[in-house]
C-alpha cells in the first residue's frame, strides 16, 4: 500500500444524469395517472347508461311508461311495475333501482324529465351529467341504447389577426 489511497465515487455529471432520468420518468407517471374526478364522472356515466336501458327494456316488456328524473340528492325512476308487499301490505317496485350517486358531488337538470318508453322508438333523449367542473352527456336517439358522448365545446367563428 501506498502512502496515497485513492478513493472512487461518482462525479458531479454522472449525478445529474441520474437526476435527469429520474425527473423524467416522475413526469411521464404523473401524465398517466387519471383524474380522479374525470373518472368518477366517467364511472357514473356507465352506471347510468346501463339503468337507463335496463328501465327502457322495463317499459317496453311491461307496457308501463317509466320516467327518469334528477333530484336534488340523486334520482329517480318512476312507473316501474310494483308488486304488493306481503308483510306490509304496501306496493314496492318489482325490481328496486338505485336512486344515489356513487359520488355526492354528481348533479344533473333536476328539471330534465326522460321517457323511456313503452314505445320501441322514443324520442331523442339526453342527459347532462356535472361533477367538480366537468361534463359528459348521455343520450340516445329514440332507436339506439344510451350511449356516452364527450360535450363538445362550440367553436368561436372570430378570426384574430395579430
């Protein structure tokens, strides 16, 4: 041994290249990580879409025109077929749908009626969903299932020349 040890490390460049590709691929997961509220938006759209049809097979299998409306904690379908309670003796529906959002924060146009039928061609309908400052529209035409469509936003015919 001599009188001098050398010692070995890692050089200031060889540091910051490290840094580099760590902040880089931190950035590359924060892009791919949803929006919460997106998704909870999007979630509640499906969940909607698919009672929305199952109510309209309802009408249409049980000739009894069923409603959809918004309510100020929720919403609600009404003419769904009911059947007597035998222990109560008070009619319930025959197949209970739900009537809460899976996230409080959800809202709709209380004011919104949709008729979902007993006719196989109903009226183009839609709906409007709103949770913490984003929208998705569920409609259909009168022929097709409910479906999810992104809200377009309307375009500005104003040309600026700078």
């Amino acid at each position: 041994m001599g009188r001098f040890q050398i010692i070995r490390g890692f050089t200031l460049f060889e540091l910051m290249v490290v840094i580099a590709i760590i902040a880089i691929v931190s950035a590359g997961a924060i892009l791919v990580i949803p929006d919460s509220s997106q998704t909870n938006l999007d979630r509640e759209a499906q969940r909607l879409t698919a009672l929305l049809d199952s109510a309209r097979a309802q009408s249409r299998a049980s000739g009894l025109s069923i409603k959809w409306h918004a309510t100020d904690d929720g919403f609600k379908f009404e003419g769904l077929p009911q059947i007597k309670n035998a222990h109560t003796d008070a009619y319930e529906d025959l197949i209970p749908f739900p009537t809460k959002w899976l996230n409080s924060d959800t809202s709709a146009d209380t004011t919104l009626i949709l008729t979902l039928g007993p006719e196989p061609i109903i009226s183009k309908q839609e709906v409007v969903l709103k949770n913490a400052g984003q929208s998705i529209k569920i409609s259909s035409d009168g022929l097709r299932p409910f479906a999810i469509n992104p809200i377009t936003e309307p375009v500005s015919n104003d040309v600026r020349i700078n």
